[in-house]
C-alpha cells in the first residue's frame, strides 16, 4: 500500500514537495486554509518574480496545475488541521474543511506554513495607512500585477518613487532583528520594472545595506546603470505631508548630502516576512519549536535543515525563515526526499 | 593648563583618556552604546541635525571608535548642540541612545567644571539661582529682554507692567511676579538636603563659584530660620 504523508500549506514549497510526493507513488493530502492554492504569491498577485523577470502567474500557475492534475494529490481547500495525534510512529489526523471532517492516519508530515508579510502600520515613523501615497512592496505588486500603478490618493501616474528598505527587518523596536533577505532585491527589482514601464517616473532607494545577494546583485547594477535608479543610503527616520499633494522622507544621507527631505510623488515601504500566527498554530497543534525569530526551528539548520523537534514531521520553506520563492521549491523537493525516507522505513 | 604658542591650550592625552574611562565607567555606558550600522536614521530625525552640524550617528560613531581623541573633540562645543529630545533613542534600530551618551559627557563636563560646561551654563545662572535657591524656575521679573532676545519683537510688551497682567490671569496666582509659585520653607530645606546628597551644589561650585555663594547664602539663611 502506498505511504500516506501529509502536507500543510499550499504555497511553493507545499505544491512541489505535494507533487514530488505524488510522483514517486505516495498519497498526499494537500492541506491549505484558503479557498486557492499557491500562498502569498498568489493572494498577493506578485507579478514578475526575480532575477529574471519570469511572470509569477508561470511560475505559481504552473505549481498549481501540476498539484491540480495529480491524481496522488487530495486537496484539501479552505481547510485546516483541527486534531493531531501521533500514533506510534504515524500520525492520526483530523482534517476540517467548510462542510466536512475527515480523520486520516498519515506515515509522516511536511509543514509549508511559509510566512507572513509584516504590517508597516506597525511601524508609526512611516505614516503607512495615514497616508494613502505610502503603500508597502506587496501593495505594489497587486497593484502591478493589475496593470493599475497610480497614485492611491488621485489616480494619477506619480512622477517620482520613493523605495525604503528594511521596514520592519534589522529593527530592535518593531522586535525583528533579522534580515528578511530577498526584499532589497524585490525592490531593485521593482524599481527597474518602474523605470522600464513609466521612463518619466525617477526611482530613488533609501537603504542601510543593500543585500542583493550572489547572483541578484547584477539587478542592482543594472538598476543603477541601465534604469537611472538613485541609490541613496541612509536609513528614512519620519514621512510627513508634503506641499502639492506630496509625502516627504525624511532622513540623513551619510555619505553625501547630510540632513535631506525630499517630496514623493509615492513612497513604496519593503516590509519584510514574519513567522506569521500560523507557526504558532503549528507549535500549538503539532509541537513543533518556535525560534527566537518566530519562525519554525529546525532540528539542525546544517545537518537537518529539514527535520522538525519532532520525528516524522518536517519543514519546508519560508515557515523556517525568510526566503527567495526559488529556494521555497528547492526546500520543498529536498523535504519530499526526508519525508518520505520515513514514511519508507516506518510502515 | 598648558599653552602653545597661540595661545590654544594644550590638554594631555592621559586627561582626554581619563574622560573615555569615565564616560565608559558609567552605569548606563553599556545600554546607551550598543551596535550601529551607520544606517543615519538618528541624524534622519534629530532636530538640531537639521540645523546644525550635529549628528547623533557621529556622537555614537565617535564613542564606539573608543579613540579618546575623537571622544574629547566633542566635549567643547558639540555636546551641547544636542536638545536633549531622544528622538534618536527612540528610533535606533539597535535601541543605542545617542542622546543618553551626550548626557553622559555632558555630566562629566559639569562634573569637572570644563569650561565649555562653564560657558553654556552662565545664561542660565538666574536659572539655577531659582531654582536651587527657591524651589521655583522661570518667574514672571525674568523675563526680559536683555536675557530673552530670542523671544521677539514682543518681549518689549510682554515685560513691562507685569503685576497688572499677572492680575489678569483667570486663575489663583500669588500675585506676585518674583515668583511662580509659594513653596514653604519646609519643603525648601528638604530640596536642599537633596541637591546636598546628589552633589547639585558640588556641581554649581565648581561651574560658577560666583553664584554659588549666593546661593550658599540664601540656603544657610532658609536653614537657619
């Protein structure tokens, strides 16, 4: 008889490792809390995907039908885990959905919870929500991925961009120290994007480091060479209301131009990722271990990067950190393999 | 103090090193000065930063560089640009406190009498006067316009006739104008046993010996009563 694994989250790490599963004759259960599958990128309608531009819609969409077509993967939609129960060395678990509960016993568990973008209302100094100019990364995508990029406040096309790093990351106050890694190139990204869609638009960068690591580095050249993107570090400590109907940041530049304010028409706010309540949900439901970042902690981040505390279950994707979409399907494959070694040698 | 030959005074390195260990000796040294990465958002919402060449990165920055050079180039004159706000305090993403270390500093010059400390407190002698000898601070007969020219073409208006104005405020004054409020000389004594044990007299002698034997005076006399 086939292994029954279970799989939480239908995000990137969730449908490849559910479709991986599947492949190698396992039966999966797919369990995913909204009413669609494919997770943040999908609820948020990211449009094109770093580095190369690849539209999200290929990507996720192509995730989603590969999980969809499957016939060894059960879906299970707006659905969540309501019991969890080890059972000698399998898992008894019980699966609500809308209108039905079901009880499965499983071999082994992948949990894909992934991760949730951090509210910048949190942060006061960035007037987001006061003003209606002030929108965060993921606002820009939707709005992007709509084909609908104007000003929230009138409708109009804005004339200059503001993009600030690191809200909500590296920052003691808001409680997250950690950096969330791939939102400096999210926002290299879609300052080219600007640029190559609205050439009269200038982008400016505000940022304490710029961390477009290994190979998105070259977007944060070209963003510079190519696109005209002006760099400018120094960290925005306060945006205000500005003369014409503008929001103005204000801050230090510390290599060039001393104390600056200047005028946005827009100012686009890169919030980082956050565990989300979910990972507490999974600490509650499958005793699992928080780490001291909130996200899911792994049994040993080098030698088990994909094991849980707990035997048989284990972790794919951004639940465990922040990361790069690419990397949540990389992760997703290589907890597959664990997941199912176990299955394997449980039954 | 040693001179050369401008006439600029010549302050030994063991000095300037002693203000370090001092500074770093203090109990809130260590929860002041923490990591920076010189991210600029203390100087992005510091007031005077705006005005003037101050910047709570540089005050931290300086202090983290450990060099005491660097550390006793700011005892003169920046220092005491800083308003005291703790926006930077409060937007520090490492939660350093720029301002905490300039109220550092700024103790150790008061503490031993530097002149900078000397030059910046003598405006505010008939300050320290009320306060330290009566209980009060800003009283209505100090406000005038040798001693706040800052306040405008006004402060001609706003300091003539001022027993008549006081009358006019809708509330219980002392109907008085040399002070702002009635303190008993009980309260008085035991303002003064605290400035006594926290060294607030200590610090007026050695800023300002002239006023502190004024302020001696009074205290003896309150005392004496």
């Amino acid at each position: 008889m086939a292994e029954n694994i279970l799989v939480v989250g239908g995000g990137p790490a969730g449908l490849h490792s559910a479709v991986t599963l599947a492949d190698i004759g396992a039966n999966v259960s797919l369990v995913e809390r909204d009413s669609f599958l494919g997770g943040n990128p999908k609820k948020f309608k990211y449009k094109f995907l770093f580095p190369d531009m690849q539209p999200a819609d290929d990507v996720i969409g192509e995730l989603i039908k590969r999980a969809e077509k499957n016939d060894g993967v059960k879906i299970y939609y707006s659905s969540n885990v309501s019991n969890f129960k080890e059972n000698e060395k399998k898992f008894d678990v019980t699966i609500k959905s809308p209108d039905a509960s079901e009880t499965k016993t499983f071999d082994s568990v992948i949990v894909a919870t992934g991760f949730e973008h951090f509210d910048p209302a949190r942060d006061a100094k960035y007037s987001y929500q006061l003003f209606d100019d002030v929108i965060d990364i993921k606002d820009l995508e939707r709005m992007m991925g709509e084909n609908n990029f104007v000003r929230p406040s009138n409708g109009q096309p804005p004339k200059n961009v503001a993009f600030i790093l690191c809200v909500g990351s590296r920052d003691r106050h808001v409680g997250n120290q950690y950096c969330s890694r791939v939102c400096c190139t999210v926002s290299v990204k879609q300052a080219i994007e600007l640029r190559e869609r609205f050439p009269d638009c200038d982008a400016y960068i505000f940022y304490m480091d710029i961390r477009t690591y290994g190979f998105f580095e070259d977007l944060y050249w070209k963003a510079m060479e190519e696109h005209d993107v002006q760099i400018v570090k120094g960290r925005i400590a306060e945006i205000t209301s500005g003369p014409n109907n503008t929001v103005i940041c204000k801050g230090e530049d510390t290599l060039l131009r001393g104390p600056f304010e200047i005028p946005f028409d827009m100012v686009v706010l890169a919030s980082g990722m956050e565990g989300g309540p979910q990972s507490s949900e999974m600490v509650d439901k499958l005793g699992l271990e928080l780490n001291e970042h909130g996200f899911l902690k792994p049994q040993n981040v080098t030698l088990a990067p994909f094991k849980s505390n707990r035997k048989g279950i284990f972790l794919a994707g951004a639940c465990t950190g922040p990361k790069a979409i690419s990397d949540s399907i990389v992760e997703g494959g290589a907890a597959a393999m664990d997941a199912y070694i176990y299955a394997v040698k449980n039954k | 103090m040693e001179y050369d030959e401008n006439g600029v005074s010549i302050v030994p390195s063991e000095f300037k090193k002693e203000i370090f260990e001092e500074a770093k000796k203090d109990f809130r040294y260590e929860e002041y000065v923490r990591g920076c990465l010189n991210c600029g958002v203390c100087s992005g919402g510091c007031p005077p930063h705006r005005f003037f060449d101050f910047s709570p990165r540089i005050v931290l920055q300086k202090m983290k560089s450990k060099d005491p050079e660097l550390i006793w180039a700011m005892m003169d004159e920046y220092v005491w640009a800083c308003f005291q706000c703790f926006t930077c305090a409060m937007i520090c993403p490492f939660l350093n406190s720029p301002g905490g270390i300039i109220a550092i500093l700024r103790e150790i010059a008061v503490r031993r009498g530097l002149e900078s400390a000397k030059k910046v407190l003598k405006p505010y002698s008939r300050v320290l006067l009320k306060l330290t000898a009566y209980g009060n601070q800003l009283s209505s007969d100090m406000i005038q316009p040798d001693f706040f020219p800052d306040w405008g073409p006004h402060i001609g208006y706003a300091s003539a006739d001022l027993a008549i104005k006081r009358k006019a405020i809708p509330m219980p004054t002392l109907q008085v104008t040399n002070l702002a409020w009635d303190v008993a000389p009980e309260a008085m004594k035991e303002l003064y046993d605290i400035f006594d044990e926290a060294g607030v007299f200590k610090i007026i002698e050695s800023v300002d010996p002239s006023l502190y034997e004024i302020i001696e005076d009074i205290v003896d006399d309150v005392r004496n009563s």
